[in-house]
C-alpha cells in the first residue's frame, strides 16, 4: 500500500513538474491538420446548396502567451475545399471555349459553345491565417482547456469546376464539363469570424496534443458580383432566353465547422 501511495505522490509531482515547464513557455509552435464541413448559403434563386462541402488543412500554428491563461492563436494553413451547387431553374447557362468559361465581355465566335447548367463541384484552395484570442485554464496534472476567438482571413489561391448538365449550341453530347476555369468567378478574399475551444495534453517536456472543434460564419462573399467586380461585363452566367439573355452571377456566403489537431513545442 505504502508503494502505491508513494508511487501516486510522485506521479503527480512529475505531472505538476511537466505541466508547469509547458505552462512557463511564452511561445508554442507546431504543425496542425483538420478537416471541415462547409456549409454555403447562396445569395440569389437560381441555385441551391447540394450537400455539405468538404475542408481539409494543413499547416503550422503559434502560440503567444501573454499570461499561463491568455496568448494569441495565429498561424498559416493551407485550405483544401470543396462544395456542391444545384440549378433550381432549367435556364442557367454559360458560354465557353475549352475549359474556359467565357464571360459577358467575351465576343461570340464560331468555336464557342453553350451549356445548360443542372449541378456544379467547385473545389478551391486558400491560404488561411488565423488570428485568435486564446483564453486557457491552468494544468490540471497533465490537462489543460482552452476557448478562442478571433478571425480567419483566407487568400484564395486557385479553383476549378467541374459541371453536370448539357450542351444547347456546339459541342455534342456533353453532359460533364470537368476542370473548367472562370476567371474572377471567386472573390479573393474570404473572412470568417468563429468561436472554437478544446483540449491541451502536455504529454512529455513542453511538447502538447492538441484538439479543438471550432465554428466560422463567413461574412464575405465567396464569389464576385457587379458590387464588387465593378462591372456587370464580367459576369458569366446568364438566364437563357430566346430573345435576348439575362446575365446573372452565383452568390454565397460560407460558414465552417472545423475539427483540427495539433502538435505543439
């Protein structure tokens, strides 16, 4: 009995040794992975959202402690995503040429074609930085717990389409336009605000397990209009109409729920 009991004592002056060395440190740094589940609000009726979309990330994260209990969460991670569109009208069409989805401003040749638009995957990839509040409690034994909040600002770095649907004018037979290109189809910029927290295990020296779950509403648009394009001339979708076509854009609005861990020195 004498042995157990001394053997507890001293785990838990080893635990409070471990914990209290990860706690001192003003800076954490490491590697973080995770994966999202996206959820896409479109901003006009010509389109609905099929299905939950899909982020998967990867990066480096750190930590910057002010205090044992308030630091600052920043970080550079790379978005891998992705998200599904459905027409709700049987008249949303583009012009295109190749892979390259032509837009208003584009004259009309001979070599272009016509497609009816029915389902659309849209995979894109951001750089994301992150840029949190980070509210923790203190160890306890080897267990700490955290809340943050703050921003997440993502740089578009490049996307593709891949389209369900039919040809009306040129090429024959199409129902599938896979890895097509629409030039400022996508805002650069998107931005979310979000809340997440978790759990921090200081499992050996001041290196730590960390897992949280967090959630982000995004407040910028994910694709471009005429506000902020500047002009209705880069607009690539259109309303078909035998006598005269109504151009139009898609819309939406992307909040996330992200599952992420890390590991941090």
């Amino acid at each position: 009995m004498k042995k157990i009991l001394l053997a507890m004592i001293g785990f838990g002056f080893a635990a409070n040794a471990y914990s209290q060395e990860a706690a001192d440190k003003k800076i954490q740094a490491g590697v973080v992975a995770g994966f999202g589940m996206n959820f896409n609000k479109p901003g006009t009726k010509v389109i609905e959202r099929k299905g939950v979309g899909k982020d998967v990330t990867i990066g480096a994260n750190l930590n910057w402690n002010f205090t044992p209990t308030i630091g600052l969460n920043l970080g550079l991670e790379f978005d891998f995503e992705s998200f599904r569109y459905a027409s709700t009208t049987d008249s949303l069409t583009y012009r295109y040429e190749d892979t390259k989805i032509l837009q208003k401003e584009d004259p009309t040749t001979a070599t272009q074609s016509t497609f009816l638009l029915s389902e659309r995957k849209q995979r894109a990839t951001y750089l994301s930085i992150p840029t949190m509040i980070l509210f923790r409690t203190k160890y306890i034994g080897y267990f700490r717990y955290f809340g943050k909040f703050g921003a997440r600002t993502s740089i578009l770095l490049g996307n593709s389409i891949d389209d369900k649907g039919k040809t009306l004018v040129g090429d024959v037979n199409v129902t599938k336009n896979s890895g097509m290109k629409a030039a400022g189809d996508m805002f650069f910029l998107k931005s979310t605000v979000g809340l997440a927290g978790g759990a921090e295990w200081n499992f050996s020296g001041t290196t730590c397990l960390v897992a949280e779950l967090g959630f982000y509403y995004g407040f910028t648009p994910m694709h471009n209009g005429e506000a902020i394009a500047g002009s209705d001339k880069q607009r690539n979708m259109t309303i078909y109409n035998a006598s005269k076509d109504a151009y139009t854009t898609l819309s939406a609005k992307q909040s996330q729920l992200m599952l992420k861990v890390s590991i941090l020195f």
